[in-house]
C-alpha cells in the first residue's frame, strides 16, 4: 500500500471509531437541542429588551438632570449679573 492510502484508511477507521463511540444523534435529541437553543435565545431577547428600555430610562433622567443644571446655571449667572449691577450702582453714589 502507498503512504496515502494507508493515510486515508487510518482517517476512515478513526473517524468511524469515533462515530461508534460517540453515537449518533438522532431527531429527537437535535429537536430538543433546538428548543433548549431557542428557549434561551427567547429568554436573552426579553433580557436585551429590558435593558434597552432601562438604558432609555436612564438616558431620559439623564437629559432631565443636565437640563435642570442647565437652567441652575443660568439663573446663578443672572444673580450674579444682579449683583453685580447693584454694586456697581451702590459704588456710584
């Protein structure tokens, strides 16, 4: 026999060995499979859902306190505008 015939002779041999040994799965199991895959897929959908609903939440309140400083800012600026206005006017009398 040639080196690449006894090669490819020891590859069937050990790949029908291990087929023998492993067993062969049958409809049934590749459908159970399917539905454990798929019931847990279904489950990490819900969970990406819920996130994305919470990360909306959170950007939203987010938003909500940056504008809140926003206008905090503003009216501390006015004030000291005020302020300054009635030291300016006080210094001239």
């Amino acid at each position: 026999m040639t080196r690449d015939i006894k090669r490819t002779l020891a590859l069937v041999v050990t790949t029908g060995a291990f087929i023998g040994v492993t067993g062969c799965a049958t409809t049934g199991d590749l459908d159970s499979t399917r539905a454990d895959l798929q019931t847990q897929i279904d489950r990490l959908s819900a969970d990406v859902a819920a996130a994305k609903s919470d990360a909306a939440a959170a950007n939203a309140k987010a938003n909500d306190a940056v504008n809140i400083a926003n206008e905090a800012n503003r009216r501390s600026m006015d004030t000291a505008e005020k302020i300054d206005r009635m030291f300016k006017k006080s210094m001239q009398k």
